[in-house]
C-alpha cells in the first residue's frame, strides 16, 4: 500500500466522497460517505449550534426525538399544535429551554432545504402529548412555506425577524380600560398620550402576544403607540 502522502489530495469535498473506518458494532471495516457524516452530526448534534433542536416528523407511532400531532403534509399555515418529544434526536432534553421560549418565535424548518418551514410565536408548552414522553406545543402561525414530510428531520430553532413596526391604536370613546388587539406577535413596549398629548401610565397586562389590556386610573381617550 503506497504512502498517504504519496496520494493526490481533493480540495472539494462531495457528497458521495468516502473514507475508510471501522465499524463499532462489528469491527468490521467499512466505507463512510461524506453524505452520510453528514447526516449523523447533523442529528446526534455533534456540532453544537445554539437554540437548535432536531426532531423527526412521525405522525404514527412516535417515540424519543419525535414530533406529531398532526397527519403527512400538514401545510405549516394550518398547524396550531404539536406534540414533541421531552428530548430530540441527539437525545438532550429540552423542556426547560422550550418552556423559555413561551412567548417569543420558533422556526420549523426542513433540514437540507431552508425553504420548507413554519415561523410561529409560542402561545404555551405543557405536560401531555399524545405519546409518551412527550409535551404540547401551541403556536400561533406568522408565515412560512410547503407541508410536512413524514420521516423527515426537522430543525426548531428560536428566531425572531427584526422589526421596527409600530402598531398604534385609538381610543375615540373616554374609558379606563382599554382592550389593544394588535399585530405584533410579541409583547410590545408601550406609550400612552391622552387627546391633549399627555403622557399617561397604567397598568398593562399582556393576555397573548397579539393582546394587551391597559387598566387607567380614571377614563380618557387618545392614543397608544406599541412596538
């Protein structure tokens, strides 16, 4: 066998390029694409990328590192929930930073093809999914593109667009409270001014991302600036 120097080196790695190794169970020797390295780091997670998991869509029969609750080719638009696995496929647990995410944004993506994905803000995360081990998610839809696939992988990552909008609303009749359905998807900053551009502070109390009810000390109109 000649010298490894002695070879030809390949500056431009291909999928179906391949190595020689042995395998674990056997000890047997074996080839090993470049595809298929690949695909093992990307799932068992050997390349850490913060705020990913990986879980595969299987609509029957689910277990550890799973996602359902909805049956093959879904259009992300029309998903409202999904039943998760408490671990995904490089087998960390994730309850504790899902449940952080209640109330920000969470990208569901197809892995290998960016273009297929739901973008949602998470409305809650709790106890009892339709299999073992597993939570609820709910999720309010933003935008996205294409269906699920059964059996494909799937990235959930946290992701939240920019965003410099500003929502304003009126309030025309004088009230003390006053009930803001927005636009937002998020759980805005606030400013309140009275008709005569006043500055006015309450007391607001988020009851969704797309709602918030302010509580005066005495009736008013005006105006209140969110973003």
């Amino acid at each position: 066998m000649a010298r490894i120097s002695s070879y030809q080196r390949d500056l431009e790695v291909q999928d179906q390029d391949a190595w020689i190794g042995t395998e674990s169970s056997n000890r047997l020797t074996r080839n090993f694409t470049a595809e298929s390295v690949a695909k093992y780091l990307n799932i068992k997670g050997k390349i850490s990328i913060s705020a990913q998991m990986v879980f595969k869509f299987k609509p029957a029969l689910p277990g550890l590192g799973d996602f359902a609750g909805v049956v093959d080719a879904t259009p992300f638009a029309n998903i409202t929930t999904l039943d998760i696995s408490t671990t995904d496929k490089s087998t960390q647990n994730v309850v504790e930073f899902v449940n952080y995410l209640v109330g920000n944004q969470i990208l569901i993506s197809a892995q290998n093809d960016i273009s297929t994905f739901g973008h949602y803000s998470i409305t809650s995360y709790t106890v009892g999914g339709s299999f073992a081990n597993s939570y609820t998610l709910i999720l309010s839809y933003i935008g996205g593109n294409g269906s699920l696939v059964e059996n494909q992988l799937y990235d959930f990552a946290e992701f939240s667009l920019p965003s410099s909008q500003t929502f304003t609303f009126t309030q025309a009749v004088p009230a003390a409270v006053w009930t803001i359905n927005h636009t937002l998807n998020k759980h805005p900053s606030i400013s309140v001014v009275s008709t005569a551009n006043q500055i006015v502070v309450g007391d607001a109390s988020y009851t969704s991302t797309t709602q918030v009810v302010i509580t005066f000390a005495a009736a008013f109109a005006g105006k209140a600036y969110l973003n």
